[in-house]
C-alpha cells in the first residue's frame, strides 16, 4: 500500500443509520438523509455520492495535467459516471463506467489526456486493481 508523501487534505463525515441513514460533514457542506437503491427514501444513495465524487476528481485530474502539458480544455468539459451495484459471489461490489466530454478536442490529444489523467485521479488509483472502471470519449 502506498504511503502519502503529505497529507493536503482530510474530510470529515459523520454517519449513522447507514444506507437509510443520514450523513453530514464536519464543516457542515454536507448533510444529506441516505437511502437504499430503489428504495422508498427520499435520500441520495452511496453509489450517487461516489459517482458524483469520482467524476468531480476525474475532472480536476484531467485539469492538472492539462495544466503540465499546456493544453487548452474546452469550456464544457463534462463527465458522466455510472455506477452499479451488484452481487459478486457472496458479496457486492460496484463497477464504474464514466464517459468524458471534451468537445472539439483532437480524439489522438483526448485520449492521451483521458490515459494521463486515469493514473493521475487518486480516485483511480484507489480503485486500480479492484473494481472494473470503463473510460470513454464521447
């Protein structure tokens, strides 16, 4: 397991009931009633937040090393992300699909980004290894 070379940041969520629970952060940007996939809840479910989270951090990647390479992202830059759910065995799992959006950028440029930026997401680095993840440009 690699080891942080420096902590930047640490977020704080406090949890409780679980998938029909609630959940909020310490500084208080975050307070969401949870529920199930399906369910009868009015609330987001985990799989939701972590489609939103990976995509966002996807995103940001693709900025930094847009940023090293000095190239120029378009305005609408986009990423859709599903995430399902399902039995593996006697267990559950997820599987990632997102589907990125760089409109008018040259396919050979945005591939390179998309590859860069898959070993750059710390999102991806986390996932590596233990559950499918399928990138496309749209």
């Amino acid at each position: 397991m690699a080891q942080l070379d420096k902590v930047l940041y640490t977020a704080h969520a406090h949890t409780t009931g679980g998938r029909d629970g609630a959940s909020r952060t310490d500084d208080g940007r975050l307070d969401i009633a949870l529920s199930s996939p399906g369910g009868a809840g009015q609330g987001t479910n985990p799989e939701q937040l972590f489609a939103a989270g990976y995509s966002a951090c996807f995103i940001g990647a693709m900025k930094a090393v847009a940023a090293r390479q000095k190239l120029t992202l378009p305005q609408d830059l986009a990423v859709d992300a599903e995430v399902d759910l399902g039995p593996v065995g006697q267990a559950y799992g997820i599987a990632v699909r997102m589907t990125i959006h760089l409109p008018g950028m040259d396919p050979a440029q945005a591939q390179q980004l998309v590859d860069t930026a898959h070993q750059v997401c710390p999102y991806s680095n986390a996932t590596r290894g233990n559950i499918d993840v399928t990138l496309k440009i749209a």
